[in-house]
C-alpha cells in the first residue's frame, strides 16, 4: 500500500497494489479512459509471453498517487491517480473480463478476484469499489463491477471490456485447466509498476513532470554490450573493433535485440521473451568462465547475424533455391518464422543440408502457416508453436522430414489435405489472415499454372475480387435462388458462399467490376491475364454448384502446392469455427443483437449449425442472436436449466429495441462485417496492414 510522508517511489506488483482496504480515485479533471484497440493488443501481448515465460515479469510503467484530502481515520484510505490511470483502469476491466469468463466454471478464482482486486468488501457505497475511475467513465464501471443487465456497452471501457472477453475465449486451452489462472496470475504478481507516493502538501503535478523527464532509455542490446564489455577487461578493445562494432552495422538496435533472443531460443530456451533478453542473456553468460569464451560468444554471435540479415531481406541470399524460399516466408510476412529459418540456415552453412534440402525445410514452414490459414486456427499460438519447434528438433538435422514430422503431432494442429479441402468449400477465407496473405494464397494458386510468360507481380497492383458480390444485384438474387435448398433462404445462401475461397479471386478491375451482374463481370474476365480468371469467364452461370466446384479445384492444387502432415499423423480436425463463435458472441456489447446468419458468415458455418450449438453449449451472449429480421427464435432455450427469464425482457433491460411485431430494431443489430472487426479479423482488403503474428 502506498506510504504516506515525503515523496516515495518504490517497485511494486499489482497484486500489492490493490490488495487491502484503499480506493484509487480518478479526480474530476483527468481525461476519460482512452484505451484503443492497438493499445489494448499491446498489453495483452506483453502479458501472454508473461504468463508463458513463468518467473519473467514485465514492467508496465509508473504510478503517481497522492492521497486524497477527504480521507478519515476509520474509512477505507482513499488515493488520488495523477498519472497511470489508463493502465490501472485497463488491469482492473481484465480482471473483471477474467472473473467473468470464469464464472460457472471456477467459481473460486471468480470469487478471489472480486474479493482482492476490485471490491473492498468489508466497505459500503461508493467506498465498495477498489477503482473509481473519472465521474464521466464512473457508471460504466460500476456496471461492469455490479453485472448489471445494461453492463459492457459501447463506450471504451465497454470495448476494452469485450476485446478481453474474446482474447480470453481465444487464450482458453480446452486441454490445459490452467491457461486462465496463469493469466491471472502474472497479472497479479508479474506484472511490475513503479508507484510513486506524494505527501498530501506536495505539488503532484511538478513531481511528475520532474520523474517523466527521463531522456533516451537504454536499450537491452545497450545494457547487454556494457555487461560484455565489462567482462573483457583485456580483450575488449579488439573484440569490439572486429566483432560487435561491425555486428552493429549489420543490424538496428531492434533487430539485435531480436538476434540476442534468437540465439537464446535457439540454445532451447523456448520460455524466452524479447522483454527479457538481457537478464536471460546475463544469467547465462554468467556462466562462461572467461574472456576467450565471451568471446568465441560473440563471434558466433556476428556468424548469425549475417545469416539473420538474409531472412531479414532475402536479397542478400547468393543461393538461389534458399532465395526463393526465404522470399516466400518474407511475403507471408511475419516474425514467427525467424527461430526456425536462423535455425535451418545454420545448418546450411554448416554442411548438413544442400541447398535443395534447406529450401524443402522453410517450404515446410511455410505450409504449416499457409494451411493454418485457410484452416481458420488462430495464429496467436504460432509464436509459441514455433519456438517450441527448435527445442523439440533438439540435435536432429532441421529438414523437411524432421520439421514435418515435430508438425504432425496432435497438439500442433497441422491442417490435413482432408481438413484444407473440408475448409475451402465452409470457411470464409475473405476474413482469415491478413490482406497481404490472402493475395498471396491467391497469387501461389495462379502461378501453380505455370505460364509460359510468368505475370510480375510486383507491378500489376492486383486486388482480391468476389465474384459473387457482397452487395449483390437482382440478377444475382435470381440466379441464386435457383440453387436454395429446403429451409434456407436465398440471403442464407449468399452468405454461405460469398467470401470462400472458391468464389474469390485477384483483378486489378475491382472498381470496375463492382456488382456487376455474371454476364458482365465474363466480358472482363476472360479478357484477364490471369488464368484463374479465364476459367471463371468460362462458366455459363455463377451459383452453388460452380463455386463449390471451383473451390475443390483449388483445394486440389493448396495440398499440391502445400504439402501436409505424415500421412500416419492422427490429427483431430481442427475446429476453430467453434472457438471463433464464443469471441465472436462475447464481444456483442449490451444495447445490440446479430442474426445466426451473420454468425455463420464470419465462422464459416451454417445458420442452422450455429442454433444447434448454441442451444447445447453454454456459450456468454448466445441470447444476443436472434434470427435474421430480429425475431427471438421459438425454439430458443437457456442452456442453464435455472434460467426461466423471457430472453426478449433480458434484452431489452439491456437496451435493444423491439417494434410492433416484435423484432429488434435493425440499426442496433451488429452485421457479419462488424462482428468480424470486434475480433480483429481483418476485413480491410486494401489496409494491407502489419502481420498479426509478431
């Protein structure tokens, strides 16, 4: 608990912080919460590698409080937050999301995270609660607190609220009882904060101009190169000149910083986090009994650093095979594949693959994400799925064989062709990965024809298109309306269909196309340099049956061009729609609705699968789907037997509106494309965006 007397700083952790009777006050003049989505991602980034790395901490900054002048004797010890009152309000809705993503399932964690973090619960009224942020947020955190009906809207402490609730349904390991409680756990006592405590009498506001003005912070590769140098008191100068000062040249400050890690989890540290590469670096350079093992440290240090710059840009590979790979990993564009690349390329230099070999091994890489992908799994794990890669490969040459085989175990989840070719023809790829990926799917696909005048890609500025639009126009109706079956409707069906696979491909003419109907969007297509596109110009029409067909076509090259797990793997089917489904219904805030159709569009299912699980599994939010016009569905249930509320009173004491006929009204309903944006799908086409798995 903070002291009182003259200013104090001291490192404390949060549990420390909010334990006990006190209260934390926003005062009157501070801004609202703030926290946007970036923000929020960043946060829960740096605390999963927490809570996987074990004893690592984080630091998340500093906290200036000075007591409030209306505190008494007897009551509970109340603080005013000068500063730090966005990451104090952002760990307490955490919490909150935690204790109620738990709720009915451990009841007991539930119970310790009100009792400890955010009620005071031996006090009454406002002196209950452990954080009373600024009066204009203040009501949408005591609803969060009490669980009111109307709780998690969509203001930001609603938002911050839901993007916790779907990352902790996404972070829920169905295998692992623990994942929520170490979560829970590095919040409380990992995560560090510098609490800075005034004297009542103080001028708070000069104290933290003063403590903020710290000039430029040291990196960890600064810290790590002032800890060497210190170790070699004589051979420092030389090793500096020939070794570290042209290192650094090679790399930014970032980019050694990633090497130092690189080199760690390459050594089998797979726990390690580039938040804490020097005190891992230093423990175990600790060890090293002298100045020539330093530096012989070093010097493998600078080896890969030249290798590290290759992945870092392909270019600078004088192999032509490993070139073509390393630039195909270097479009799919993210960092998770730098462990095993460094690792391959190694072994490359040393001898113990050909050239042919170690293109195989990244090509394997390259196909356990790309299946992934289309499969719909979340990339969230890759980092970890990857990192683990090299400690299980341990002294086992890293080639094609070896990589698959690691891969093909059940808990890596490596799409089989059954499973690629089940997925193309359900899942809504449109939505899956990033934009740069899709395009690149698209693109491997279209160069699996093999043209005798290779398209440069580079410079066509090409786009993905629906062919089957999202907007669709009469001629469009009709023609698929030709194509429903029993029980669907003919919206039901376009959403079906529309962003799979089968029915998307690249043009640079999108505007121009538009929502054309069929026949127009042939004149264009068959006019394409793209072969993709000259098969689609084939077709006389443009419904189920062809995009299904077209998709098993695709399928067909994906688990040629793609290879697979060992055929002997016994890998479950993966089935992430599921997992999907529970973020994307906890991020529907009170006040709104979406339809089962809506729902089946983004996860890459049917209307009537999505009733019939939501009707057998007890999922947060499931009376927030209605059916397609606002209708509560007559065969709704509570899936808890103790629930008898009529689920159209609960939402409107949440604050949907019903009409007449008893439909909720449209413009509170949340469509496919929103739903998809609440948990961070990408639905931008054009953004580009950077990679999610960093």
């Amino acid at each position: 608990m903070p002291g009182r007397g003259p200013l104090k700083a001291n490192e404390t952790t949060v549990r420390s912080l909010l334990q006990g009777e006190l209260q934390y006050v926003v005062p009157l003049y501070q801004r609202r919460y703030s926290w946007k989505r970036e923000d929020l991602t960043r946060l829960w980034s740096d605390l999963t590698r927490v809570a996987r790395g074990g004893s690592t901490s984080h630091f998340l900054g500093s906290l200036v409080l000075a007591p409030s002048p209306l505190n008494t004797p007897g009551g509970v010890q109340s603080w005013l937050v000068v500063d730090g009152q966005q990451r104090l309000t952002t760990l307490s809705i955490l919490l909150c999301a935690i204790r109620d993503h738990v709720r009915g399932t451990d009841d007991r964690l539930a119970q310790k995270i009100d009792d400890l973090y955010l009620f005071n619960k031996y006090a009454s009224g406002s002196e209950r609660y452990t954080l009373l942020p600024t009066k204009a947020d203040r009501a949408a955190w005591v609803a969060l607190l009490e669980r009111t009906p109307d709780a998690g809207g969509e203001d930001r402490i609603g938002n911050a609220y839901h993007f916790f609730r779907a990352a902790l349904v996404e972070a829920d390991d169905p295998d692992d009882d623990q994942d929520i409680t170490r979560i829970e756990t590095a919040i409380a006592g990992q995560l560090t904060i510098v609490e800075i405590a005034a004297h009542a009498d103080d001028n708070v506001h000069r104290i933290f101009e003063s403590l903020n003005y710290t000039g430029q912070p040291l990196t960890q590769a600064d810290l790590l190169r002032n800890y060497l140098f210190m170790r070699l008191p004589t051979q420092g100068d030389r090793v500096y000149e020939l070794q570290w000062l042209p290192l650094q040249e090679l790399l930014t400050d970032r980019e050694l910083e990633e090497l130092v890690w690189l080199d760690l989890v390459l050594r089998g540290d797979d726990r390690a986090t580039q938040e804490s590469i020097y005190q891992a670096q230093q423990e175990r350079l600790r060890l090293l009994p002298d100045e020539a093992a330093l530096e012989q440290w070093i010097v493998a240090l600078h080896r890969k650093a030249r290798l590290f710059q290759r992945i870092l840009d392909p270019r600078l590979e004088p192999d032509g095979k490993v070139r073509r790979a390393l630039a195909r990993l270097d479009r799919w564009g993210v960092s998770v594949v730098h462990p095993i690349a460094l690792h391959v390329l190694l072994a490359h230099e040393a001898g113990a693959l050909t050239s042919g070999e170690a293109a195989a091994a990244l090509r394997t890489v390259e196909s356990y994400l790309v299946r992934r992908t289309i499969a719909g799994i979340s990339s969230n794990n890759n980092n970890r799925l990857l990192m683990s890669l090299v400690k299980e490969l341990g002294d086992e040459t890293p080639s094609a064989k070896s990589i698959t085989r690691v891969l093909s175990s059940p808990r890596k989840r490596f799409p089989t062709d059954q499973h690629i070719r089940d997925a193309v023809l359900a899942n809504s790829f449109y939505w899956y990965g990033r934009g740069h990926q899709r395009t690149y799917i698209l693109r491997c696909l279209e160069e699996d024809h093999r043209h005798g005048e290779p398209i440069d890609f580079s410079q066509a500025k090409l786009s993905v298109e629906h062919v089957l639009p999202q907007s669709p126009t009469d001629e469009w109706w009709d023609m698929l309306r030709a194509d429903m079956g029993d029980h669907e409707s003919v919206e039901e069906l376009h959403t079906s269909l529309v962003h799979t696979l089968g029915n998307l491909t690249l043009t640079a003419y999108n505007a121009k196309l538009s929502n054309d109907g069929f026949s127009s969007k042939k004149k264009i297509l068959e006019n394409s340099g793209l072969e993709m596109n000259r098969r689609i110009a084939a077709e006389s029409r443009w419904g189920r049956e062809e995009i299904f067909a077209r998709g098993r076509a695709l399928a067909d090259r994906i688990v040629n061009i793609w290879p697979g797990p060992d055929e002997s793997a016994n890998i479950p089917p993966p089935n992430p729609r599921w997992q999907l489904m529970n973020q994307v219904l906890a991020s529907i805030p009170a006040g709104r609705w979406t339809s089962y159709s809506d729902v089946a569009e983004v996860i890459g299912s049917h209307q009537v699968a999505v009733g019939t699980r939501l009707g057998s599994v007890r999922i947060a939010n499931a009376h927030r789907v209605l059916k397609l016009h606002g209708q509560v569905s007559p065969d709704f249930r509570w899936t808890d037997p103790e629930r008898t509320d009529d689920p159209r009173a609960t939402l409107e004491a949440e604050g949907v509106r019903f009409d007449q006929w008893g439909r909720a009204v449209a413009e509170q309903r949340m469509s496919a494309r929103e739903l998809a944006e609440a948990v961070g799908l990408d639905t931008d086409e054009g953004r580009g965006g950077a990679p999610a798995e960093v």
